[in-house]
C-alpha cells in the first residue's frame, strides 16, 4: 500500500467539505482502520500487512487492478451494507434488540433504586445490545484473573474499562504508561477469542437443518457476524486476527450508541417538562402496540415519525459526535487559496461544523413568542434562543418548520460519501427504542452529578473535555438518578 505526504487541516464550510468528498477516496478502510485494528484491537503484524494488501478501495468500481476475490474490503462493506441498511434486515436487528433489553429490563430485582444513570446502560444496554450482535456466550467471559469479585466476571465491566482507554491506546501509549488500559484490552481480547473459539467449534458440531441462513443465532449471533467472519476465513486472517476484527465490531455497536442514548435521557431527566412531553408523544404515538406492558414489541414506523424525540435525538448527535472525516485526494483540489497536492491525506473534525453559529443559529422568521422559538426545554424562560453550543429541543423542529436545509459537511455525525457509517439506521432505532423503554417504565428523577468512580460528586454533567474525534463524544461524569417503576410495572 503506498502512502503519499501526510496533511491534517480543518476543513470549515459545507462547500469546502463537498469538495472533498467529490475529490477524493476513503482514507478509514486503507489507513485509519488497520491503525485501530492494530493499536486498539490487537491485529497480528501479518493480518495487517495482509489486508493492507488491498488498495482497490470499498466501493464497487476497484481503484485499482484487483480481482473480486481479492478486494476484502469491498467484500466486507457489501456484508455491512446487506445486515445493516436493508430495511427487513434493520427492522430484525431493532426488534431483536427491544426483546433483549426488555429481558435486561424485567431481570431487575428492584422497584426504585438511586444510581447513575449511564452507569446502568453500560450494563443493560450494552448486554442487550452485544447478544443482538454476538449472542450470549461472550457476556460469560471477561474475568480478571487477579480479581474474583462479582463485577469483574462482568464482560460489560472489562468492555467499559478498555472503551475508557481507546483513545489511548490508538495514539501507541506504550503498556508502562497505560497499565490499567492495555490489561483492559488483553482481557476483552481474551474473552472475543473464548467466545470465538466456542461459537466457531459449537456451529461445526450442529447439524445441517433446513434453514441454512438464519438471521441470528446462539453461536454466532446475528447473521452479519457469521458472514463477516466467513468472509474473513476465506481470506486467510488467522483466528486471533479475526478476534481482533470481531472485538471492533463489538466495540464500534457498544461506543456510540450507549452514550448516546445516556445523553438524551440526561437532557430528559434534567428537564421534568420536556420529559414529560416525549412520554405523551410516545404513549399517543403508539410506540408500543400491545400497550406498555409489552415493552418488548416496537413499532419502529411510529418510533422514527416522533417529531420531538427525533429533533432531541438529532440535537444530542449534533453536539455530542465527533469524527474525523478522513480522506486521500484523488488529485489536487483548490481550497481558499490553497492547493491541497493530490495523495495527501485530510482530516476534517465534523465537531467544528456542528458548533458553527452562523449554520446553527435560529433563523430570523422565528420570533421569540413562537413555540419554535421559546426554548422552553432550556430552562432559561421565553424568548431566549439556544445559541449553537447550547441544547435546544425543538431545534431541528424549527428548521423543518423553516424549510431549511442543512448541508452535508454542516452536519455529519455519520460521516459521508460511500463510507458513510453503514450501521448507522440501526444506532438511531436502537438509540430511540432504549430512549422510549426507559422513560416509559420508569420515572427518572434527577439527584446530581457524579464523576465516573461513582463516588466523587461533581458540580456540573458531562462536558467536552474529552470531544476526542472517536464517534460519540465519551462522557466524562455520569448523572445520579432516583429510577422508580412506573405503574404497570
């Protein structure tokens, strides 16, 4: 693979962006992820050189001369796009994951119950989430052999302890300055490969029935898991190579959407009124056909149509998502006077776009005493407009009202272009049915806020410390709050 002159420059602007986009190819597949995959992942040397091997790019048109049978990359964004934005294959996984978290849901063993608030998605979110993707099996494993306690036998807990350290072990912190990180990732990686090994010596010892492509299974999970994995057998990446690709996956499903469902219902239940109109509109919309004491069964049609949920939703990503858009020029492109040299390589941190005043702004035609306009989920009285660093519910509510149009590059939580996060439909409907499951079972009232040990209060919630360009922005302190069961429960 040949890498030309590295160039890093913030890219402000839509049409900048676009730019960009037009000009240039995926830089994620050639270069960012076989640097994941080996810093944070654990890849062998010799599964990266082999996957670096292709450098045909991932759409369907090669860049290069490579065969079919030798553009993984491609091979593996075509399973991406086959499990992840079909709409029968999204609707399956969104069900699938409301029947599990509603499990997690009923196994509680209390009725009310003072906790933080991010603290209990990272187990029951993230349990329900990882057996929608991979099964049960690996949920067993994550010991740490030097602690025996309880919440160490916890995959969730070893998982939230290398999440914390990802960042760093990307930028090669060495293992004596980032203990605690990389015994965090050895153990997730152990327990990737127990449960590997299991499930790959389990589905050879069951015998052939006659559904042949189930969309989920005990071994292997959903279907994407089992066709990715095959794919990358036939490939040749050894066993501990596929654990560390499998480990990203898991890790890249669990990162984003568990903190992004934290960061609405911190917005909710620091807002007892807005919390309350979001309850009204899920009970109205009919969200739950079979009434609320089904929980388990979505109705993902009227859950994406609800105005006030989806505008908070896209509010939330908007502030709270960071990646770095990252490209190679195809050929040299012109940019405010400066010419970026083609085989240069760009990162632009979507965080600025999202944070830009003169996009995000309220529009004039929205004056203060209009119900767009009176940011009554701010706190801050009527006739006070959220400027772009502050959150505004209805934001995304006045700009369909407006009839305005948002341009790629001025919002892309998800990225662009070909590689635009495939999963990306399935976050949103996993994100909004945790969102309507918990504020429908519970009542959330707010306490305060705790730094992430649980034990040291904090003054203020989750700030922008941390606005690393990794997905959703990792939340640095978590919200206590009093969870009761509401009646029906």
């Amino acid at each position: 693979m040949r890498l030309g002159p590295i160039s890093m420059y913030l890219i402000f602007g839509a049409e900048n962006v676009q730019a960009i986009f037009r000009n240039s190819r995926s830089l994620s597949f050639e270069f960012m992820q076989l640097r994941i995959a080996e810093k944070v992942k654990g890849l062998p040397q010799s599964d990266k050189l082999k996957l670096g091997l292709d450098d045909s790019g991932s759409g369907s048109v090669p860049l290069n001369g490579q065969r079919g049978d030798e553009r993984i990359w491609h091979n593996l964004h075509s399973i991406y796009l086959k499990n992840l934005t079909e709409r029968s294959a999204v609707d399956f996984l969104t069900h699938k994951f409301a029947a599990e978290f509603a499990k997690q849901l009923d196994s509680l063993p209390w009725t009310q119950s003072t906790t933080g608030l991010y603290a209990f998605l990272q187990r029951y979110q993230f349990n329900a989430s990882t057996i929608t993707l991979v099964g049960p099996r690996i949920l067993n494993y994550g010991k740490d052999a030097e602690n025996k306690a309880e919440t160490q036998l916890q995959f969730s807990g070893t998982f939230w302890e290398y999440d914390a350290a990802f960042m760093t072990l990307m930028q090669g912190m060495p293992r004596f300055m980032c203990r605690k990180g990389w015994a965090a990732r050895d153990r997730t990686l152990e327990a990737t490969k127990m449960w590997l090994r299991e499930a790959t010596e389990a589905a050879e010892a069951t015998t052939a029935s006659p559904n042949k492509d189930p969309e989920w299974d005990e071994n292997f999970g959903h279907r994407l898991v089992r066709e990715r994995n095959a794919e990358l057998v036939r490939y040749g990446i050894s066993f501990d190579g596929r654990a560390a690709m499998h480990m990203g996956l898991i890790w890249a499903i669990n990162a984003n959407a568990v903190p992004m469902t934290a960061y609405i219902l911190f917005e909710l239940a620091r807002d007892p009124a807005l919390l309350q109109r979001v309850r009204s509109e899920i009970r109205v919309g009919g969200v739950f056909p079979r009434g609320v004491g089904a929980l388990g069964e979505v109705d993902i049609a009227a859950l994406v149509k609800l105005p006030l949920l989806n505008s908070v939703y896209s509010e939330c990503l908007r502030m709270r998502s960071s990646i770095p858009i990252s490209r190679r020029l195809r050929e040299d492109v012109v940019i405010d006077g400066y010419t970026l040299k083609k085989d240069s390589f760009l990162l632009a941190p979507s965080w600025l776009s999202h944070m830009n005043e003169e996009v995000w702004a309220p529009r004039s035609s929205v004056s203060p005493g209009s119900s767009a306009g009176k940011g009554v989920s701010n706190g801050k009285g009527n006739g006070h407009i959220p400027g772009a660093h502050e959150f505004w519910a209805e934001r995304f509510l006045q700009l369909e009202a407006s009839k305005t149009k948002i341009k790629l590059g001025d919002y892309c939580p998800y990225g662009g272009g070909t590689v635009i996060c495939p999963g990306r439909f399935f976050a949103k409907h996993e994100i909004l049915a945790a969102v309507a499951m918990v504020v429908t079972r519970f009542d959330l009232g707010f306490e305060g806020y705790t730094m992430l040990d649980g034990a040291t209060p904090s003054e203020r919630g989750p700030g922008m410390e941390k606005a690393e360009c990794r997905g959703i922005v990792s939340l640095d302190r978590d919200m206590v709050v009093n969870m009761r069961r509401r009646d029906g429960f």
